[in-house]
C-alpha cells in the first residue's frame, strides 16, 4: 500500500515539475509556477521519509534527516530575502553548486555499498564527475561574478584541460579492474575538481551568462544520474528538465551572441582585459542635462528603454516603472528593449523588471525591439553597454563582431545613462557613444532616473 502510495506522489511531483517549468516562461506566471514544482518537491520529500522502504523496512535516524531540512531550509529562506538583485546571478551559482556537491556526495555515498564490477558503479562515476565539475565550476563563477575571481589563462590551459579530462577518463575505465577501486575512485573525484576549476577560470565576464546556464544543466545531468541510482522517477524527471533546459537555453544564448559553445569555452572574451577592440578614445561624447533629456522625454511619441547591469546595481527597476508611467499618462508610447545577454545570468533583466511589476507585454525580444527602434523618437538606455554596441556589426577586429546587438543608432535620439565612460562587463570601448545622435547622463541609475521623474512633471 504504502509504495503505492509513494508511486502516485512520485507521479505527482513529475507533473508539478514540468507544469512549473512551463508556467516560468511567462513573468506572469512565474512566481506561481515556482511554488507548484516547490509544492510537488514538497510533497515528493514527505513521501519518501515516510513511505520509502530500504529492505522492507522505513527510513531511521528521523532527527537528523529534519534537523538538515530545518537548516538548510532556514539558509535558503533568508538568503533568498536578504539578496540583492545584482547579486542573484552569483546566488544561482552558488546555489546550483550546491545541486552538483549534492549529487557528487551521493556517488561517494553509495560507492562504498557496491562492487567496483557493479553496473551501477558507471551511473556512480558519471553522476561523481559531472556533479564534481559543476559543483567546482559553479564556485568559480560565482566568485569571478562577485569580483573575488580574476580571469585567469597560461599558455596552453585547453591542453592540461584535455589532460585531466583523459586522466579521468582513464581513471575510471582503471576502476572496473578492481585494483585499488577507492583510490582510484576518490583520485577521479579530485581530478574533476581540479576540471571543474580549470574549465571556467579562463572565461570571460562577458560569457559569464552562458556558463552559468551550462553548468546548471550539468547539474540537471547528475541530479538525474542521483534517480536512476535510486530508481526515484521524481529525481530522474526533475534531473532530465533541469539538464534539457539548461542545454535549450545554453544553445538559444550561444545563438543570441552568433557563437558556438566551443567558441565561448575556448576563445573566451571579457573580464578586465581591454585588449581586442579598445583603441582608446574614439571621439569626443556630448552631455546632456536632466532638464534637456526631460523635454526629449516628454515630448515624444514613442521612447524604448534599454535596461542593463547598471539598472540592476543601483536597485532603479521601481525608479524606472514611475517614469515610464509618467509618460505614459503623458500619452507617451514606452516599452522595453530586452536583449538575451543582458545582465549576469540569463533572463536578469526580465526578473528585474518583474519585480517591479512592469507588464510583460512592455518587454519586447531584441528581434521584435529592432523593428520598432527604427520609429522611437528617443532611446533611454540604462547601464547596458556591449549589447549596444555597433561595434559588433562595424568592426571586424572586434571580439563582440558577429554578435546581434539591439540597433539603437536607428532611433532619432539616443540618451546613455552611465556612471562613467568605462568599458562594458567586455571590456571594449563602445561606439555608440561617439555618434552624433547620442547623449550622455552621467549618475547614479536611480538617482537619475527619480530627478529625471521630477522634471517631467515640471515641463
């Protein structure tokens, strides 16, 4: 009765999960998306603590197994409260390492109850690496995105790469002859550390994006490696989502950028070097005062808002929500141009603008944003810098050339607001800045965009 019971909750976190996945490619139904896959994870965790059998007999050590629970419980609610926007694409980092610690442990685990000739011992040594690799990779990002990590590169990095990647290879065909099946298990459990290290310390901030979504899904692979140990069809399903969707939108970034997954692992761009498109100054920018960018504002027909990392550093998504329905009582036109890469993760900028509640219907995907630039009396962009460079179509010498950019120049007026003239998360000096038809609003995001709100309802 009782595994019954658990195959019918078992079928029910499954649904939940992918009913959830698909209620997340919508703002607005996002967050309802979320709690349904957390209810069937839920009801799935429940399930198997009190109706799982191990030999005909229940699980034990119960205080442990909700002393973790209440822990790891309480670690994740506060530091989902306590994050800042800007720092939510090193938190999925941080938090999707975890996923990968979690499964290698599980190998590790379980190794001890099998034979080195068990079948099981492949599933074991892939879900090992893989989870090894993402959990060390994913600890890496997030230190380069938290700035505690430089990008760090020695001539001929890919071929220690491809050494330690056969090392383990080898390693582990080593392991089924059943010499020394610990040593050797636990040797390829630190050479896919030392892998996990190497792979991402040499890339670049500005692929930092697609890193992120590749390591989840590596993640995704190993949690499903966890299910099909444990024969658990909520872990396998749960798993393979993860680890398909990842892979989706690992191969949708790449495409979003015009480079291959090989390109973005090997030929890296980004980080603090200024190398491959900086040229020093390029022209002479002009300003603009808030008073000015208020009367081009206010008076135009139609305004498209580029946000970018610089709108999430300074907490401004709600600052930018009021003005775009200031104008809009105005009789202005405003909606938002979002490119893929914006941002430190993927889809940063429409869960910044979610939060503060800007309907969706306002957020337009780059292909469709650059058939209405061209009729936009003016373009607000806001802390977004490679994703509107000219560059990439302009200058061949450029590490971003190829890339598909929003093509904010075919607006009539184009207005920056920057801290500085310093380069993007790539590095390079942008173009756009020394066109006619741009401006520049030095500040603060917020601060800008609140005087900028004041203004308006002065003209």
């Amino acid at each position: 009765m009782g595994s019954s019971v658990l195959s019918i909750i078992y079928l029910i976190g499954s649904v939940t999960f992918i009913l959830g996945l698909k209620m997340l490619s919508r703002p607005g139904t996002a967050r309802n998306g979320n709690l349904v896959a957390a209810g069937g994870m839920l009801a799935a965790i429940l399930g198997t603590i009190f109706l799982y059998r191990v030999d005909d007999q229940p699980l034990h050590n119960y205080g442990w197994i909700f002393t973790a629970l209440v822990i790891g419980t309480v670690i994740g609610v506060l530091a989902a409260k306590k994050v800042k926007m800007t720092a939510m694409p090193e938190m999925v980092s941080l938090f999707n390492g975890m996923g990968g610690a979690c499964a290698a442990l599980i190998s590790i685990v379980e190794f001890s109850h099998h034979s080195a000739m068990d079948g099981m011992v492949v599933i074991m040594l892939l879900s090992l690496i893989i989870g090894a690799v993402s959990c060390a990779g994913s600890i890496i990002a997030y230190g380069k995105l938290a700035g505690k990590i430089k990008d760090f590169a020695f001539n001929g990095q890919h071929i220690v790469n491809l050494f330690v990647l056969g090392l383990i290879v080898i390693l582990s065909v080593l392991l089924f002859t059943g010499i020394s099946p610990t040593i050797l298990f636990y040797s390829v459990c630190l050479l896919s550390i030392i892998y996990g290290v190497l792979f991402v310390l040499p890339i670049g901030g500005a692929d930092m994006p697609v890193v992120i979504s590749l390591l989840n899904s590596f993640t995704g692979v190993a949690a499903a490696c966890g299910g099909f140990l444990y024969n658990n069809p909520v872990m396998l399903t749960g798993g393979i989502l993860v680890g398909s969707a990842g892979t989706i939108l690992t191969i949708l970034m790449c495409k979003a950028m015009n480079r291959s997954l090989k390109n973005v692992l090997i030929g890296s761009f980004g980080g603090s070097s200024t190398a491959g498109g900086s040229t020093g100054e390029q022209g002479h920018y002009k300003e603009i005062s808030l008073a000015d960018t208020a009367v081009v504002l206010a008076y135009a027909n139609k305004v498209i808002i580029v946000p970018g990392y610089g709108l999430a550093v300074a907490q401004a998504q709600h600052a930018v929500h009021e003005l775009e329905k200031l104008l809009e009582d105005r009789g202005v036109t405003v909606k938002y141009a979002i490119h893929p890469v914006a941002g430190r993760m993927p889809g940063h900028m429409n869960v910044l603008l979610a939060e503060a509640d800007v309907p969706y219907e306002k957020l337009l995907e780059m292909e469709d944003a650059n058939n209405e630039l061209a009729t936009a009396d003016a373009v607000l962009i806001l802390g977004a810098n490679d994703v509107v460079n000219p560059a990439a179509k302009t200058n061949p010498a450029s590490p971003i050339y190829g890339m598909p950019i929003l093509e904010v120049e075919n607006a009539k007026a184009v207005i920056v607001n920057k801290r500085s003239m310093k380069p993007g998360y790539a590095g390079i000096e942008n173009e756009l800045f020394f066109q006619p038809k741009t401006s520049m609003l030095f500040g603060d995001a917020k601060k800008v965009l609140q005087d900028l709100t004041a203004s308006i309802k002065e003209v």
